[in-house]
C-alpha cells in the first residue's frame, strides 16, 4: 500500500490513516514535545501563518492548535465564534475556504455541520485540518488520544479500552473508534441503547475484525478495562433540554468506585467533563485526562509540521 503522502494533505478524519500513519504521527509529536512542554524553542514553522477558524465552542483545541503554532516560531490569525465571521452574512464554507487560503499556510477548522470541514477543503489551496465537524469527527483528538495512550502504557496492541457516555454524538469516540481499529484491541461500549455507537461505525469495526462489546453496565466495564475512555453527554446535539436531562448523570466515575473496580485503569477524557468524572478522581494515578490534553501540542505540531513539510 502506497504511504499516505503528509505533505499539503488535508486531515478530515481518522479514517485517512492507517497503522503506519498514526506510527509516523507519533514519532514525530514525540520528538517536538520538548518544545511543547516548554523545555527548548524552536523556529521549525517560522514564516508560516495558520487560520484558525472556530466557529463552535473551544478552549482545548484552539488553544493547543494555536500553542503549537506560536511555539514553533509560526504566526496565527483567528476567527472565532460565528458572529465574527461572514459566515454570518450568508458566505458559503467554499467562499470562505477561498480567501482564506490567499492569507495562510494552513487551516484549522471547527464547524457545527458534520462534513462541513470536507466542504470547506473543496475551496482550499493550503492544507486544512478537521478540529471537529458537528458530531461526526474529530481526528486530532483521536490522534492525541492514542499518542496518551502510547505514552502511560507503552502500547496500544492488546487493550481492552471502554468509551462510556453519548457515543451517538460524540466526535471524539467515532474518530478515536476507527483509528483503534487499526491496533488490535477490544473495545466495550458503554451508554444508554438511546446514545449508543452508530451502526456505520460498528460496522467498520466488524470489517476490520475488531472485537466489540455493547452494555449500559459502567461499572462490569471499569473491571474488565485497560483504559476507560469517558464523554460527556453532548447537551447542544439534542433538539430538547428535557431530553439532554434525562441522560446528564447517567455515569459518574468516583474514586471510590474506580477504586473498588479496578484501581490500574487509565482514565481519559476529551474534556470538558459536566459531571461525569467527579473530581476526587483527580488524585489517582491512573487520571490521565489533564496529561491528555497537554498531549494535544506535541501531536498538533506534528500535524502542522508535517502537512507544512518541515518534518
Ligand atoms: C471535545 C469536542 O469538542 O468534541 N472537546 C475537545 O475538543 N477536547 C469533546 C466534547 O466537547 O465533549
């Protein structure tokens, strides 16, 4: 199989890599992590501009995408919030995708539309890197989950990893989901049958040999799990707040029930967590969550270097 070609590529979903490319992705966020834990400086991007364009709430990706862009000596320009845009005033996603290549190197882009980053790729000339489309994908989560995963345990290969909460409009378990498939790994889903894991991806999954387990039961999982992989459920994908209340507070992780489970479970999150990880968690070793999304540099720089050319 040819090899994905990093340069100038688009990064739309997980599904665009294989084993080999998340391989490489990794190598390379391991290598600029040192920059991206603030330990040496580095001019790698220097000269190049990044658009980050946020059209939906974000602290964690737009930051990170922006730390990694500023650390590596590069410049960024942002739009943020649709308010602030020309979005606004009934410009389509190709449009926009047009100008905006005349001004940078590279795009990071979050829509509330599922494909909506892909329709925006159609107008551009730079790169353009998917920080989520509404609830389909969210791939550099994905990638920064695997890299966390990597990095507390040594290897991916032979995990029994659980994803617990709104598996139904969480980008991040649908992209993190496809690219696990790639390793050889169990996964137990965990949610209410009404949030469960859409049949398209459970279907790539079955393709691929992965083997897959669906219950409502939280606790059976935490006991049988390697890394447990916790969402929150998605209150601006439903259409009605009574709805989003009756499954807010469907699983809550305690310390004293990850204790009594199993205490060797690697805890993560995407974040922002609404309840379903208590704080007392916190204090576990196994409470890999905020190392997590400290990840999300090394592995943004990676992806800017490497669609830019520099790595
Ligand atoms: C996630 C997202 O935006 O999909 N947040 C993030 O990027 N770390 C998860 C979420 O909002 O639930």
């Amino acid at each position: 199989m040819k090899r994905m070609e990093f340069l100038n590529a688009h990064i739309l979903s997980s599904q665009q890599f294989d084993r080999k490319d998340v391989e490489k992705i990794i190598k390379v966020a391991r290598e600029l992590e040192p920059v991206a834990q603030k330990k040496l400086t580095s001019d790698l991007l220097r000269g190049k501009l990044l658009a980050s364009l946020f059209y939906e709430p974000s602290t964690r990706t737009r930051l990170s995408f922006e730390a990694a862009m500023l650390r590596l000596g590069g410049k960024v320009a942002s739009v943020v919030g649709m308010e602030n845009s020309s979005i606004k005033k009934g410009e389509t996603l190709y449009d926009t995708a047009r100008i905006v290549s005349f001004y940078s190197d590279v795009v990071a882009i979050r829509y509330s539309e599922s494909g909506s980053t892909e329709a925006f790729s159609e107008g551009a000339t730079v790169p353009v890197i998917n920080a989520g489309d509404g609830a389909n994908e969210h791939p550099t989560q994905a990638l920064t989950d695997i890299f966390t995963i990597a990095k507390e345990r040594k290897t991916v290969d032979g995990m029994t990893i659980a994803m617990v909460g709104d598996l139904k409009y969480g980008r991040t378990v649908h992209s993190l989901a496809r690219l696990l498939s790639r390793y050889s790994v169990k996964l137990i889903f965990v949610s209410p049958p009404q949030l469960a894991m859409p049949q398209e991806i459970k279907h790539h999954l079955q393709e691929k040999g992965v083997f897959v387990e669906e219950t409502e039961n939280l606790e059976d999982a935490i006991r049988r799990s390697d890394v447990l992989y916790m969402t929150r459920i998605q209150r601006e994908r439903f259409s009605d707040e009574a709805t989003y209340k009756r499954f807010h507070g469907v699983y809550v992780l305690t310390k004293g029930l990850v204790e009594r489970c199993n205490p060797h479970v690697l805890l993560l999150h995407p974040l922002p967590r609404c309840g379903e990880i208590h704080p007392d968690v916190d204090a576990l070793d196994g409470a890999g969550y905020f190392r997590q999304a400290g990840n999300g540099v090394s592995v943004r720089m990676a992806l800017l270097s490497l669609v830019l050319g520099k790595m």
